[in-house]
C-alpha cells in the first residue's frame, strides 16, 4: 500500500511541478505583453497567483506526506527502494526550490 501510495505521490509532484512552471510562463508572458502606456484591449479574469499559491500549497502537503511515508520505519518499505524514493524526492524538491516560490509568497 504504503509503496503504490509513494508512486502516487512522485507522479503528482511531478505533475503538480509541471503546472507551477507553466503557470509560472503564462505570467511571464502576460507580463512581457504589458504596455504601461496603453491600457490593455481587453480584460479577462487572471487567477494565476491564486492558482499558484494552490499548486505550491498542494506540492508542499503532497511533499510533507511522503516524507512521513518515508521517515516511518514501520511501514514494510524496503531499504532500497525507500532510499530510491527520497532521492527521487529531493531532485524534484530541488527544482521547485530553484523557482523561489517562498520568496514571492512571503
């Protein structure tokens, strides 16, 4: 259980990862669209930074679950796929780090 619930959660930090950086583009891009000079033509609803503080809430909790998974030693993981996992864990933990969402969201 504990491993197929592993598996889960790389897929959807993986996926959750993905979508903060496309978030992350389409702001880029409506932003290098902007003219402060002109108003804009026309106005649609924007929700990226809400979107965005979803997305990084739910890769966090997402983030915090696994390492619960991992961190227990009760739960019949074996060794070497439990360390498989971690490292797996902290490469996809370094990207989202490297986009310094804590910074924006302080």
């Amino acid at each position: 259980m504990a491993e197929a619930d592993l598996e889960a959660g790389l897929k959807s930090l993986r996926e959750s990862l993905r979508q903060i950086r496309a978030l992350l583009a389409w702001e880029q891009l409506k932003q290098s669209e902007a003219h402060p000079d002109q108003p804009p033509a026309f106005q649609i609803h924007d929700s990226v930074e809400t979107d965005l503080r979803n997305e990084y809430s739910f890769f966090l909790f997402t983030s915090v679950q696994m390492h619960t998974i991992l961190n227990d030693n009760t739960i019949g993981i074996p060794k070497a796929k439990r360390q498989r996992t971690k490292e797996q864990l902290v490469k996809i933990e370094q990207q989202l780090y490297g986009l310094n969402l804590p910074q924006r969201f302080s």
